[in-house]
C-alpha cells in the first residue's frame, strides 16, 4: 500500500514578482492518491498573511473545532482543559483577534 503521507506543496509565493503560483504535478499527485483511496470529498483551507497576525491560530482553532466534532459523537460532553465545546471555544477565542 503506498504511504499517502508525504508532503506536498501545491502552492509557493515568488517574491520577486509578488505572486502566488501553483504546483501543477502536486495537485495531480493529490488527485491521483484521492482517488486511489476512494475519497470523494475535501476541503482545503489555506491562510496567507503577515508575519503574527493569527495565521497559526486560525488553523489551531479549525483543528480544535474539528477534534471536538470527531470525539463526541453524540455532540454531548466536552473534550476540553477549558470545559468548552468546539463552537463555545471558537467564539470564546475569535473576541481575542
């Protein structure tokens, strides 16, 4: 069975004409290994910005949202240190930025 785990990068910034461009090959690879393991369904988020304005943050609080969801099922409970659920824990965090 092939390792699906390899990294890829499907888009770069060329600082000296200001752009951001896509790996063409990359996406194909991503293509292709999708639909070798039967996945019909993605999403992509990607997050572009400036040296510390909350890139990192944004996509910890998507991942956290996340693991709340996949955890508990029944939509019960909390998985959190902070006793909040995943949507509680989003806008607890969003009136910091």
């Amino acid at each position: 069975m092939k390792d699906y785990k390899q990294p890829l990068q499907i888009i770069s910034v060329d600082l000296e004409s200001n752009e951001v461009k896509v790996n063409k090959e990359s996406l194909v690879e991503i293509q292709k290994n999708l639909k070798d393991a039967k996945v019909e369904k993605i999403s992509v988020v990607s997050v572009m910005g400036a040296y510390r304005t909350g890139k990192s943050f944004l996509l910890d609080l998507f991942l956290r949202y996340l693991e709340y969801e996949q955890t508990t099922p029944d939509g019960g409970g909390s998985n959190f240190e902070d006793g909040l659920d995943g949507a509680a824990a989003a806008a607890q965090y969003l009136k910091f930025i």
